[in-house]
C-alpha cells in the first residue's frame, strides 16, 4: 500500500502505480483537495491505463485519512508544507516496521515544514532518517522497530 498525499495532477501517482503495478500489485491511495486538480489527475491516470491501481480521495487529507485503515508501505509527502505533520500523525500507526517516508522539498519550505522534519529526525519518534540532497531537499525516512529504539536508548 503506497501513500500519496497531495497529488496534484497526478504525475508522481503515475510513477508510484506504475512501479505498483510492476511488482505484483497493490493500491497508490493519493489524497487532494483541490476538485480540478481531481479531474485532471484522474484522467491522467486513466489516460495511463492505471486506474484499478489508484484510490484518489477528494478533500481534506486531515478528514479523508480518518476513516484510513489500511498497512503502509510508502509514504510520499509532498504539498501543503503546514499540514504534512498532522497527516503524518494520522498515518503514523498505520506504516509498517521497515516502511518508508519520502518527503518532498524539505529544504525549499525548511519553515514550514521544520517541526516536520524534527518530527521524523526524532528517534523516539520511531525513524531513521536522512536529508538527501536532492533539488529541494528530500527526506528519506524509515520506520524502525520499537524494540531496536529502546535498546538503543539503554545501551
């Protein structure tokens, strides 16, 4: 299960289906607010013969995520700097040990998604992380196990 907040008009959801699609299955769930961008990201999509691949849920991601209750494997962040740490707090429970965060343009909106950031650089928060050094800067985080955090906090 792959996670795609903000999708815009859909280009990264192509990429993220696709490689969904090329490994065997599964379902890119992409979330927008913005009702043309919808339109024009669905039909992107479906112009790419990918639709059974996609689940694009039209609203607030703070409200469309709610009811989200499904295990995570990905997570692409990226759009609307100031809510990317109340998704993430929603989803959180939801990504599996050993899943991945991948958030976009970290350095480009250092403010606006600074306690973000801090967020996921916290281990106590549950994440190895690290800011590549990508145009804009992109965090690339991993889900570790509970266990490994507490030992790691003793020793």
């Amino acid at each position: 299960m792959v996670l795609n907040r903000g999708i815009s008009f859909g280009i990264s959801t192509i990429y993220l289906a696709t490689a969904v699609r090329d490994n065997g299955g599964g379902i890119v769930v992409g979330t927008e607010i913005v009702h043309d961008k919808v339109v024009q990201a669905r039909k992107n999509i479906t112009e790419a013969g990918l639709e059974t691949y996609v689940d694009i849920r039209e609203g607030d991601a703070l409200e469309t995520l709610k009811t989200f209750n499904q295990t995570v494997d990905l997570v692409l962040i990226d759009g609307w700097t100031h809510l990317a740490l109340d998704v993430l707090k929603i989803i959180n429970p939801l990504i599996r040990i050993g899943g991945i965060v991948v958030s976009d343009n970290v350095n480009t909106f250092k403010d606006g998604l600074k306690s973000y950031v801090e967020f996921l650089q916290n281990p106590a928060n549950g994440y190895r992380t690290s800011t590549l050094n990508f145009k804009g800067g992109t965090e690339f985080s991993v889900k570790v196990a509970f266990i490994w955090l507490r030992l790691r906090t003793i020793l």
